[in-house]
C-alpha cells in the first residue's frame, strides 16, 4: 500500500492518504510514485467517456488506499455545478493548436482542477488515518492557489486554512477574491516580500520540529495545499488525457500519435501532471515549458543550471513569478534510479549558494523538454495578435505559453504536431492587462472591476460568476505583516501561546 516514496529518503514510504496528510516528508523531501500504471490509450470507451468518468480511471491509479466507491464520492462533490461548464474542461481548437480552458471553476484557474478535489481527499484521509487533531493547511500563494484552496476547504470542519499571499505580487482581482473570503476556518494575510519569500517561510514552518510540537500538543498538524502536496499533482494528470482523447474523437490526430504539450510554468507542478501523464502512456513528443522573464527554468532546462541568483521581476503573469520551482525536485527524482543523496546534495546547495548544476549524465535527459520565455510586451502583443486573428481572448498566462509555442515553430519548424495548451486562468482574472493589450491603450485610470464589464462589452464574452460583484463584497482579511512574523502570525490565528 505504501506506494510514494521520499525524493529525499527512498525509504521512507507512505500511501496515498498519509501522504496527502502529510504534505512534505519527514526531511523536507516530496513524496513520488514509485510506479506509474498504463492508460490504456487505444481502449475505444475513452473516445466516449467524460470527464469524470475519465477522472476515476486516473485516479484509481494512485489512490491506492481508497475504494471505488470513496473515489467516485471526490469525483462528484469536486466536479459538478461549481464549474461553468458541464464538461468541466472545455476546448477551443485553433488550427493545430487546442487550448485545454482549465478556467471553468469556482476562482476562474486551473488550480481549481485539483483544489476543488484535494480537501475531499484530505477528508477521507483524516478518517482512514485516525487522524483527531485539526488539519492546519499552510499555504503561500502567487495568486491563484490561494483563492482556489479557501474556495475549497473553507467550513470544512477539523480543517483550518491560513494563506499567505504577497501584498504587491497579485492582481486586483485576486487580491479581492482572497479577502473576502468568508468560512470561520480561514485566515488570509498579506506578506511585505515576494511568493518565494512566503513560499520559503511555509516551507521553514513545516520543517520547524520545534513549532510543529507546540502544535501537536496544541491539536493542530500541518498540512499543505500547493503543489508539494501529492494530492495536488494527481488530479493534474487528468486533463492532458482528455484532451489527447478529444484530439483523436476530433479526427485531428490518431491513436498513438505523438502531441506536444505546451504549459505556462511557475511551480513546475502542472507541467510536471503532463510527464506524468506520459509516463502513464501519452504519447507526448515535446514538453513546451514556457516561462516569463523570471525564465530560471528556461536557462535550466538549456544548460542543466538551476540559478536564482538573479533579479526578481513582478511581471502581467504573477502566477508565475517564481524562482523557485518546488517540483523541479520531483522531476529531477524521476530521472535518476532513486537517487536520494543526490537530491540532497541539489537542494542544499541550491539553499546555501542559491545554485546547483546537474551531473551530465543526467543533463542529456533533459532534452524532452523545450524551455522558453516571454516578456512582457510580446505576451501583450501575442494577446492582441490571437484576439484580431481568432477573436479568441486568452489571458496573460496562456498568452505566454502561446508566445513560446510560436518561437518553438520559429526555431523547430515542427508545424506537423498537434499540440495541447494548457490555458490556466480566465482572461476576466487578468483583465487589466488583457484589455490594454487588446485596445492597446493604458487604463491606469480605471479599476479593475470597471474594466471587467468594458472587456465583456468589447469581445461579447460573459462576465463570470466568479467576479461579479465581486467588489461590493466586505473585506474581511486585513492582516500585513513582514516574512519573519509568519510563525507568530499562525500562532495568534490558533490561539496558542
Ligand atoms: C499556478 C499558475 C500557473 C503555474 O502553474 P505551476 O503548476 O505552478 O507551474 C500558471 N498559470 C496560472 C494562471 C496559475 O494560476
């Protein structure tokens, strides 16, 4: 039962359920399967299936601890009327290009893929493990991961959720969303610093033995909602079959040919979901990494360099404003034979000199991947060009992995090879920078909430649910704090002295 192992102590295993209870191992290191079973892709009942009914084949590959019938439970209280959109995930084809629209949840990204699924994992989890004390979810947030996981844990009982967001790193939007969140079990606050600060303070938090004992003695454990947490990553994996399996019933492509698969990447956990799709059987020709001028993984996927010693940029696409990739580890795992001590000795030199540099024999594996970037100007001018050629509007982000998807053509030629996007969040979530790419104007003049009903005015498409009125809601969030206050700041939500 114990099938996910430490990237950073191969022996020390979990199952599914402590896993997600977890969060992190024990050492810090992140919990990987050891195996991953085959879908079979020329079985014909995929060209019929839904979405969830494709959902629960997928999942009942690495929930090893949960029945058939506690999968179906998640499947259905995570996917249903919350989302826009009966199927869930919709597809827009343009030419040999499909946007995958992961945008139709409750907080309008795709982190509602797995958010709106992971608190009903973590539920059963608690009760199969006998867990009694309260689940504490810490996490940090760019944006998006936050307002998803207090969409989906908030009056969830025996759950607490406290976000960590940068104050200045967020769009209008985003920040509105997290602060009026209502749910006596959340706490949102507002950090002085950037997402890697508050990200590697949850981090020190979660590796603090000393703070996790006054916790437990308390009735707290901790638990993590980013893409860390196993939990997170597996629900991912879902998407990038259903597409494929789209492509085929479209007769774009046939059984066993060969996608491309392009992901606009912060934490490397969506693009990481698409390996591990292929290694359950896609049949995937290049992973397209696409970044924004924060392009640390572009230079690392090119030269098997990780480096962070470099300026930290606050771009259109904040969801990715990150130079450190968690997930970057797990992959990394996946190409040695468990190979913990070098994991190890990565990371920590990646802690103290902010910099760490493959071994060439694992540098050559790194060539199924593509890795590119795109500034800001030309991922507003892509959003125009997509919008005037295809009266289709696209976000911030998505319009990043399409900029990158162009120059790979420009550089590979590669015009044969029908190629999945990964759109991530709805353009109405970004909406500033999408109107004045789009116009071609700035509105610095203008609020955010004002422009949400110009840009539906303008390209006819709705306003969703999801922000509307947003703005008239109260704010119920006001905590600003500096990074070192973290700690204080969780012990005063949970009243522990
Ligand atoms: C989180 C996020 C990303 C990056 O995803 P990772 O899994 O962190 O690589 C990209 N786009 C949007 C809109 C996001 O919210």
């Amino acid at each position: 039962m114990k099938m996910y192992y430490s990237t950073r102590n191969v022996n020390e295993k979990v199952s599914f359920s402590e896993g997600v209870l977890k969060g992190l191992s024990t050492n810090g290191g992140l919990f990987v399967p050891e195996n991953f079973e085959k879908i079979d892709i020329f079985n014909k009942k995929y060209l019929e299936v839904d979405y969830k009914s494709l959902a629960f084949d997928i999942l009942s590959k690495f929930l090893n601890d949960f029945d058939e019938e506690e999968i179906k439970w998640c499947i259905n209280e995570a996917y249903n009327e919350k989302f826009e959109t009966e199927d869930i995930v919709s597809i827009k084809d343009i030419e040999n290009v499909s946007f995958l629209e992961l945008y139709r949840g409750p907080t309008l990204a795709f982190k509602d893929m797995a958010l709106s699924i992971l608190p009903k994992f973590m539920k059963l989890s608690k009760e199969k493990n006998n867990e009694k004390k309260d689940i504490v979810i810490l996490t940090a947030t760019s944006g998006d991961t936050g307002k998803a996981a207090l969409e989906g844990f908030a009056n969830n009982e025996g759950i607490k959720i406290i976000v960590f967001f940068p104050t200045d790193g967020v769009s209008e939007v985003q920040k509105a969303q997290m602060v009026t969140q209502t749910g006596d079990n959340t706490f949102v606050v507002a950090i002085n610093g950037n997402f890697d600060d508050a990200q590697s303070g949850v981090k020190d938090i979660f590796n603090d033995t000393e703070f996790n004992k006054i916790l437990n003695e308390n009735g707290y454990v901790f638990s993590s909602a980013n893409s860390i947490n196993i939990g997170r990553l597996v629900p991912q994996i879902i998407y990038y079959f259903y597409g494929y399996f789209n492509l085929i019933k479209n007769n774009k492509i046939k059984t066993g040919d060969k996608i491309n698969v392009v992901v606009p990447t912060g934490n490397f956990g969506n693009i990481l979901a698409s390996y591990y799709a292929f290694k359950m059987g896609l049949p995937v020709n290049k992973f397209i990494c696409a970044s924004n001028i924060n392009n640390v993984l572009t230079d690392f996927l090119n030269t098997g360099i990780y480096d962070i010693n470099r300026e930290f940029n606050t771009t259109i696409s904040p969801s990715m404003d990150i130079l450190i990739s968690s997930n970057l580890e797990r992959f990394i795992e996946s190409l040695t034979d468990k190979n913990d001590k070098l994991i190890i000795e990565l990371m920590n030199s990646l802690k103290t000199n902010g910099k760490y540099e493959l071994p060439n024999n694992l540098k050559e594996k790194l060539n199924k991947f593509y890795g590119g970037f795109a500034d800001d100007k030309s991922t507003k001018s892509t959003i125009k060009n997509v919008y005037e050629k295809y009266s289709y509007v696209i976000d911030t982000h998505t319009a990043v992995a399409y900029k990158v998807y162009e120059n790979y053509l420009e550089e590979t030629n590669d015009t044969d090879t029908k190629t999945l996007i990964a759109s991530t969040a709805s353009p109405f979530k970004f909406t500033r920078a999408v109107l004045e790419s789009i116009i071609d104007k700035n509105l610095d003049n203008k609020s955010d909430f004002e422009l949400i009903e110009e840009l539906s005015k303008i390209t006819n498409l709705e306003i969703p649910k999801a922000v509307f009125e947003l703005n008239k809601k109260e704010i119920l969030h006001k905590t600003v704090i500096n990074p070192n206050k973290m700690k204080d700041t969780i012990a005063d939500f949970l009243k522990i002295k």
